[in-house]
C-alpha cells in the first residue's frame, strides 16, 4: 500500500527534554504530551463547530493538513508499539477515531483512524476492548461502504483481525449478519476493484468468515440465487443470479493477473463452497460462470502451477493453492459431467498429465536428504518437515480421488489417444499407480483391461511391477 513516509523524530534535544520530565510512553521513547497534542488537535477537526461548515468549504474538508498529516502518520507507526497502543486505549483514543470516522469526509484520516485501529487490535486485551463496543462496531462496519480503496482496505485489514482472534470472533460474525449490506458491497469489491492488495484482503475476510460459520456461508451463496415463485420470466433478467460466485470468480481474475501465487485465498474459498451442494451448484449452475471458473482452473494446472520445467521442489510453496485447484475441479467433475466444457476427449489427457506431474513432483518433495545429519540438526525443522507432510499428504488425496474418477471415466479410444501421445506412458502409469493403489485397485484393474485392448505389452508390463493387481484377462 502506498502512504506517505512518516515524518523525522524529534531532535535529540527535543526527546532528552521529554525523556527527562518523564513524558515517556511505557518503556519507548514516544512522548505523551506530543501524543495528547495530536489527539487533541483531532478532536479539534471533528468538532461541531468544523464540521457545521458551509458547503463552500466541502472541499477543503476533503483534505487534511499537511502537518496534521504527517503527526498522524507517526502515531499510526507508533501504535504498533503495545505500550503505545496501551495508552491509547487508556487514553479513550478509539472514541476519539470513532468520532473522526462518524464525521470527517477526509479519505486520507479516515484511513489513518482505520490503520491505527487496526494496529491497536493486535494486541489480544485491546481487540477485546474493541470488539465489545457496539457503536464503534457498527462504525467501523459502515466503513465498508466507502468508495476509498485505501480506507476499505485498512478496514478489511482491522476485520481480519478481529475475526482472527477466537475470543470475539463470533461478535464480528453476528454483526456482519445482521447487515445485509455488507454482502453487497463486498460482492461489489470482488467484482469492480482493480486494487489487488484490496481484493486478496477482502478474500482474506470472506475466506474467514466463511470458515468461522457455514450458516453465513450458506446465506451468502444462497442471496440472489432464487427469483420469487410468482415472479415472471420476463421481469427477473436483470435480477442477480448466484452472485457471490461470479464475483468471486472476477476477483479471481484481476488478482491472476498481477500474481497467480495470490490467488490462494480465493481458491480456498471456492473450495469452501464446494463442501455444501448449494455451494457445488452455485458454481456449476451459474450461468457461464460454472465454465468460466473450470476454464480458468483447468487453466492454472495445466499452464501455470507446477509446470515441466519447473523444478519439483516448487510443489513446496504451491501445495495449498494447488489443493484447492484441484479440489473444487474435482467437485466439478463429479458434479456435473454432462456439461460440454467437461467432455472427456478435451479435459481428461490434460489432467491427467498434471496429476501424474504433480504427484511426481511429491514423490521427489517427500525424499529425505541424503545427509541425515542435515536434517535432524534442530527439531524447528522437524516440525515443518512434519507440518509439511501433513499438507502434502492432504494434496495426495485429492489428486488420487480426482485421477480415480477420470480414470474411470475413460473410453477406448481416449486411452488409444493417450498410451499414443504420452500422457499414458509406461512411466506415468507405473507412477499413477503407485499412488492408487492400494486404495483404488478396482479403478486401477478396470482400466488395466481397458489398456490391454489397446497395448497388450504396455498392459503386461504394468501387471509386472504391480504384483498385487488382480486382472482378469
């Protein structure tokens, strides 16, 4: 996010002066009487006498004292300080931000207010204290309504925040249910901004909220997907059809095209739909949109993540973006075969080739190092080896459930096509199978039979490595 560079310090005379008389915040350097003179100089602003201005002076509103802006600035570095942040709060500076966002029309300090807020809520005691007061809930609500990307953004950032810490969570979830409009401006964010860090942030709150309550999930996914029974035809074309899924899939859009590695919380989103079947046919039903979502998934693993010339390791930093792609293409695929985007001679040889890389790629992910002094030199790294497999083995059982049901979706002549082309070569088979079995065996037989029509040598040589298939020929 682009601010302005927060002003010098004061001068060493200046802080000794300070420092001596005992002005200190907490344990810092920061000086309360400078921080008293801010606050009040906000409090000043924000006052009836300011803002009962006549509407010649609207515009000179709109901005904010260079001055001002800069002492502000410092504060919103200063209040990532906990003993900053501690006074503030004893200092009753949250009612003060809350009266500057009730009545200022300045964009850049109702962003300022917002990002203090934010930093302030960090600190588990303070987002309590916070989150517990209504009406400074409900004004930092209504902040979502604002045009101005920056303050959205801080907010959304303060949102997270909160949502993230189990204490008051459920307080947040419950606001944001009873108001409506909330949905709709953050489906209109989803859908119209073209600023990626407000779109993944913005993910990062739907994404939680999402988590944190299937309830609200379902409400969302459901708003504007029916038409009233007694509603003609004719009268509901410009009526909002599953909304939430096509701004979702907008979002998705604008964040790949700045980095396709951001794209992980919205992926995870969809993913999070398709654990509920109003969620899965939301997404499949959506008119053009159920295509437009497989084209841009289908798109992502066979020409952006973890691609032939990448090296394996990279499996590392994309295995929860990746689990998610293929997850909700899975859910798809199962869903609703019948769609002309799912025809088996256009997606199954493509997906397979990437589930078989992707896998390979794990295989290579999972072997421990040579040197097994190396990797035993401190138990940090035992943990995130074991975090890490965790994940990985999570990824493996999505690619296995979704290449079974291709596998068993697959004709003659399309396994012709493949054994011919490559993606069903002796070595990509052998490494399929070696992820199947012994889970899938039946999966694996049926298409061995299928195989041995089409290459009997290829088909013999598989039932060779693989002792424990049961074929029948």
């Amino acid at each position: 996010m682009d601010r302005n560079p927060s002003p010098p310090p004061p001068g060493r005379d200046e802080e000794e002066e300070e420092v001596a008389g005992g002005d200190c915040i907490g344990s810092t350097v920061y000086s309360k009487h400078w921080l008293f003179g801010v606050l009040s100089g906000l409090i000043q602003i924000v006052s009836p006498e300011n803002t009962k201005s006549s509407s010649d002076d609207e515009e000179q509103q709109m901005e904010l004292d260079e001055e001002m802006e800069n002492e502000i600035c410092r504060v919103w570095d200063m209040s990532m300080d906990e003993d900053v942040a501690l006074f503030l709060q004893e200092f009753n500076a949250p009612d003060i931000f809350m009266g500057v966002l009730a009545r200022s029309k300045c964009p850049r300090l109702r962003e300022i207010c917002v990002g203090i807020l934010g930093n302030m809520a960090c600190f588990q005691e303070i987002c309590v204290s916070i989150s517990s007061d209504k009406n400074l809930g409900q004004v930092l609500l209504h902040c979502l309504y604002d045009s101005d990307p920056p303050t959205l953004l801080e907010t959304s950032r303060l949102l997270l925040t909160c949502l993230s810490q189990a204490e008051v969570a459920s307080v947040w979830v419950e606001r944001i249910r009873e108001h409506p409009a909330i949905y709709d401006s953050i489906c209109f964010i989803m859908s119209s901004s073209t600023n990626v860090d407000l779109l993944v942030k913005v993910g990062e709150v739907v994404d939680k909220l999402f988590d944190l309550d299937e309830k609200l999930m379902l409400e969302w996914v459901r708003n504007g997907a029916t038409q009233p029974l007694d509603q003609p035809q004719e009268e509901s074309e410009e009526q909002p059809v599953f909304r939430l899924v096509p701004c979702i899939l907008e979002a998705a859009k604008q964040v790949r095209s700045e980095n396709p590695e951001w794209l992980d919380v919205y992926m995870h989103i969809l993913q999070l739909l398709t654990t509920v079947d109003d969620g899965i046919q939301a997404i499949v039903h959506c008119p053009d949109t159920g295509k437009d979502i497989w084209n841009l998934l289908f798109d992502l693993v066979c020409h952006e993540f973890c691609q032939s010339d990448d090296p394996p390791i990279i499996l590392q930093e994309q295995k929860t973006v990746v689990a998610s792609v293929f997850s909700v293409l899975s859910a798809i695929y199962a869903s609703q075969t019948e769609q002309e985007y799912l025809k088996i001679e256009k997606v199954d040889l493509p997906l397979i080739d990437s589930l078989i890389r992707v896998l390979q790629n794990m295989e290579q992910c999972q072997k421990k190092p040579e040197n097994s002094a190396e990797a035993n030199t401190e138990e940090t790294k035992k943990t995130d080896l074991t975090q890490d497999d965790f994940h990985l083995k999570i990824l493996k059982d999505i690619l296995c459930e979704f290449l079974s049901n291709i596998f068993q979706a697959l004709t003659k002549e399309t396994v012709a096509q493949g054994v011919k082309e490559g993606q069903l070569s002796k070595q990509k088979c052998s490494s399929a199978f070696q992820n199947l079995l012994p889970f899938y065996s039946p999966v694996v037989e049926d298409f061995i039979k299928i195989l041995r029509e089409v290459d009997k040598a290829l088909a013999d040589d598989l039932e060779k490595n693989f002792p424990s298939l049961k074929v029948q020929t």
